[in-house]
C-alpha cells in the first residue's frame, strides 16, 4: 500500500512548485477529548511536516468539542483531521461530498478495531454494569463514536432500560470528552464513564492506545485505581480524512504524509496516533457504512 502512494506521489511531484498557487494554507483539526495545549504538542511535528512539505502556512486547531471539527471541514475552514467514525458518519450524512477517507490507524496487531471501555474507580465497590445502576455515568461528547453512540446502543441492550436519566443510571451526562470522562471518574465526580482504547497490551498502561493511555502518559491516573466494567464489540477505527475540494496533489502528498508517518518519525507518531501503534494504512468509505446507519437510527 505504501509503495502504490509512494508511486501517486512520484506522479504528482511536477506539480509540487505551482502548489503555493493552489492553496494560501493548510489547516489541520485535531478532535477534542483532551485539553487543548497538549492536543496541539502532539501534533505540532505533523504541523511543521506538513508545512515543509507544502511550502504554505500550515496550522493547527483544537476546537473544544467534535462538532468543531466536523463543521470546520463541511466549512471548508480544515482540510485534514483524524475523526471517529461517528464523527466521520456525521460529516458524511451532512455532505457526501465534503470530505474523503484516505488512511486508518492500524493497532501493532495489524488490525483496525478499538473498543468503547466502560470504567470506575477499584475503590468504588462497583465491578461490572450492575453494579452502576442508580449511580451517575458519564459520556463524552455526543458525536464520538467510543464516547456516545456505540455504548448508547449496546449498553441499553445490557440492561434492558434506556440511557435517560433515572432509568437505569442515577445520572447520565456529558463530560465534554475522552480526557474529561477520565478525569471525572478518577476524581470520583462520576461513578463511571466510557472512553476509547484498542484493547491490546495491559490494562496497567492503559493498553498500547487510546484515552487512556494517553491519560497514563500525561500522568492523570494510576490505572492500577480503576477497573474495567464493560467492554464494546468491536469498533472500526475513525479515518483520516481529507476535504474533497483541494487540488489532487495536495491530497496525494498530504496522504503519503501520513501514511509513512511511522517510519519517518516514530515519536511524532507516537503522539498523533495515541499511543503504540502499527502505520496510518489506506482505507475507504465502505469502512464505515455500518456506522453511517447506525448514526442514521439515533437520529430518527
């Protein structure tokens, strides 16, 4: 796959001089569920690669929420980020024809699935979802995939009530993202919440990638304090995606960018991709059409 961008990419260098002509910047939207400044570190190497390779202003933005995201890229106000699939799904349904998949994080076992992670603290007494009912449960943002829309669907299918408050939970509400539901929880403001992980490697470091070990790293908790009560099928990973508007070279070697990302820097892709991953692997719309109908269902 990387030989067949790598080759898109010889096809296109030509053009690479008129490109400054094409496009005054490149803007670059990071997704919420951690805070700001460190969304923005982490992703300052893509920057600064991006910009090199472009020859254009390039620039970072961290909108609070998902929505911002999704509507800088319907705005045509973002060119490339990394969405969920829910995210993805929403942007799609919007406007089929505002943006494009092109690339997928793959897990070091060579796969694209992650899971929605329902979790507490050890402390708390509670192990498993029975345990949560009365209390207060925490989601993250309504458009993430891990965060709101696969455990609004299958949770309910657990305990047989709906996700309204008072039903099943005391309390169901918004933390506002991944990091903030983390946080929530280990300081006890919630009795429990979901966020992303792959699944893979221990629950000690937060598995390889994901929410939480990107909390681990940035030393939020002590996975050791809590406990996994509730796990998802299977998610497909969200792509990166790019707006379908801009000029075919710019796609192409933006794509290459990213998809050689993990050979060309691994701590730079370290900090994009979350945690210990494999590569950013082509992908396409098809991925993801499952979670278009899901997202479709919610919204009727």
């Amino acid at each position: 796959m990387k030989n067949l961008i790598a080759a898109l990419v010889a096809t296109t260098a030509m053009a690479a001089p008129a490109m400054a002509q094409e496009i005054s910047e490149f803007r670059i939207g990071i997704l919420g569920g951690e805070n700001a400044q460190d969304r923005m570190s982490k992703n300052e190497c893509l920057r600064e690669y991006t910009e090199e390779l472009l020859g254009v202003p390039t620039k970072l933005f961290a909108p609070a929420d998902y929505n911002g995201v999704i509507q800088g890229l319907l705005g045509g106000t973002i060119d490339v980020a990394w969405l969920g699939a829910s995210g993805y799904a929403k942007t799609y349904l919007s406007d089929p024809e505002a943006v494009e998949p092109v690339l997928v994080k793959v897990n070091t076992d060579g796969g694209y699935g992650y899971y929605s992670v329902g979790f507490a603290r050890k402390d708390s007494g509670i192990a498993s979802l029975d345990d949560m009912k009365g209390k207060a449960f925490g989601f993250g943002d309504p458009n993430s995939t891990s965060g709101y829309l696969i455990p609004s669907i299958e949770i309910p299918q657990a305990t047989g009530a709906t996700m309204d408050s008072g039903d099943y939970f005391g309390e169901v509400k918004f933390t506002g993202g991944h990091e903030q539901t983390i946080v929530a929880v280990n300081n006890s403001d919630v009795d429990g919440g979901v966020t992303w992980a792959d699944g893979l490697g221990d629950w000690e470091d937060g598995y390889q990638s994901g929410a939480l070990r990107r909390a681990v790293d940035a030393g939020l908790v002590d996975m050791n304090d809590l406990v996994e009560i509730w796990k998802s099928a299977p998610i497909p990973e969200g792509p990166v995606v790019l707006r379908k508007a801009l000029p075919e070279d710019v796609k192409v070697q933006v794509t290459e960018l990213w998809n050689t990302l993990d050979e060309k820097d691994r701590e730079c892709f370290y900090g994009v991709a979350a945690g210990e991953a494999k590569s950013f692997d082509p992908i396409t719309h098809e991925a993801y059409e499952v979670i278009i109908e899901a997202r479709k269902l919610k919204s009727n």
